[in-house]
C-alpha cells in the first residue's frame, strides 16, 4: 500500500456507530503503529477530511466531505433520485430498506431508510456489506461478470460472522448462480443471526450492476412466504431506480422479473 492508501483506508474505521475514534484505537483497528498513525491523520486534518475534537482528543470527519459530496451529489444526484424508492419500499412492507453502492472494491450501504415498527433491522448508513455474507453483497456477485465475481471474491477463507456464515468462495459462487437465475439473492442469518434480507440489481446505463436494493426483516417476521413477495417487490422496484437513474434493465432481467410476476 502507497501512503496514500494507507492514510485514506483510516477513513473506513468511520460509522454511524463509530463517529469518534481516538489515536490508540486507529493503531488498533488499522494495525499501523501510533507514530505511523498520527502522521497519516495529521495529514488528514490538514486536507479538511478529518478533525480532531481538542478536549476529548478522539478524529471525527471533517468539513471537506460536505464540500465534495455537495459537489457529487449535484452533479450526480444519486441520493435524490434512488432514496424515494427505498421509502416506497418500506411504506409497502415495514421493513428496513436500504440501498449499497458499490465503490473502491467495497459495497456500502449509502442510503438506509428505517422500519418504522420498533422490532425492527437497524442498518447503519455507510455500513460495508461484505460480499459473502450479506444479500445485498451475493446479489453484487450473482449480476456480476463471473471472472469479476470470482476476483472480488479471493481464494482463501471468507471472513466467518456466525455458524451460517458460508466462507467457501466456491460455495458463495454457486449460490450467486442460484441468485441470478431468480432474479434476487437471498441471506438468512448469514451476517446477523436475527436477520433475514432479499436484494436486487441497480443497473447502469451498459447493463452493469452498480448497485443493490435490499429489504432486511427480523427473522421472527421473515417467514418463507413474506421472503417471496419482498423478492418479486424488491425486483420490481430495483427495476424502476435503474431506469430512474438513466440505467438501462437487461432484457434477461425483465424476463425474470415479468415470471415472478406471473407466479404471484
């Protein structure tokens, strides 16, 4: 890793449940020493990306990322144009939708609109999704390119979150395969024992996925009927934000989606 790529990757120990970290957990959670961390969040607070608070001592991000994703956001305005169908979404079934943005080799989830019921998934904005263990993640894979998908997967061990975690890359393949010919991918306990999700593609304008929209539900409420209609609604409607953001749905796709249709 150049320096730059180091000092950025501190910015992913950022979330919404981590919005303050102090100089001995970076070392920490990056595995860099302290002298090597403070030199690359120095660096960081001169350039605006990070700040540091003067009496507790902890970095928190810092003013620039408003600059730039005001800039991004007018000149792209992703949040504006997919956040309406996540709220349709939740609106139509009362669970948790949120949409992941695939970006630097991560998909993350960029936009999360909340349950309204107080048993409920929590998502937290800007959360990584692993790819492996999520169903926001295995339907990336599945409506990839298979060599990219095998890629972005690895070869060895995938990281293990809990007894259901499937950790075989040649077994989250296979899956994928499974995913595609359905037109949603589906995760059940895979990255929260109490959770079960469906997610479908966002394409873009060459007919390359993007992007994933996903519904997570509480296992108490996920029975396998509920999972079938959120699929067949996730893909109907990951269908309209492709068009919605000038992307273009696969004829293949739209073939999938009308036999879901048909078999409600």
């Amino acid at each position: 890793m150049t320096t730059v790529d180091k000092a950025l990757s501190l910015l992913e120990h950022f979330s919404d449940l981590k919005p303050e970290i102090g100089l001995s957990e970076f070392a920490r959670l990056s595995g860099f020493d302290k002298s090597a961390a403070l030199r690359m969040l120095g660096a960081l607070v001169r350039a605006g990306f990070v700040e540091q608070d003067v009496r507790s001592r902890k970095y928190h991000l810092g003013r620039s990322f408003l600059r730039f994703a005001r800039m991004r956001e007018e000149a792209f305005p992703m949040t504006q144009v997919l956040r309406p169908f996540a709220e349709r979404l939740v609106e139509q079934t009362g669970e948790t939708c949120h949409i992941g943005i695939f970006s630097a080799g991560k998909l993350a989830a960029g936009i999360v609109v909340l349950s309204p019921q107080s048993n409920r998934v929590h998502v937290a904005q800007g959360l990584n999704l692993p790819l492996h263990a999520t169903a926001s993640g295995l339907c990336f894979l599945a409506f990839s390119e298979p060599d990219e998908a095998r890629r972005l997967l690895g070869s060895g061990p995938l990281e293990d979150f809990n007894a259901n975690t499937m950790t075989d890359p040649e077994r989250v393949l296979r899956e994928c395969a499974r995913f595609r010919l359905q037109g949603f991918s589906l995760s059940a306990a895979n990255f929260d024992a109490d959770v079960k999700s469906v997610a479908a593609p966002i394409f873009d304008a060459d007919n390359n996925v993007f992007g994933t929209l996903a519904l997570a539900a509480p296992m108490i409420r996920a029975h396998d009927s509920a999972t079938i209609e959120n699929g067949r609604l996730v893909c109907g409607m990951a269908m309209e934000a492709t068009r919605a953001f000038a992307g273009d749905v696969p004829d293949w796709y739209t073939r999938i989606v009308g036999d879901l249709d048909k078999a409600a």
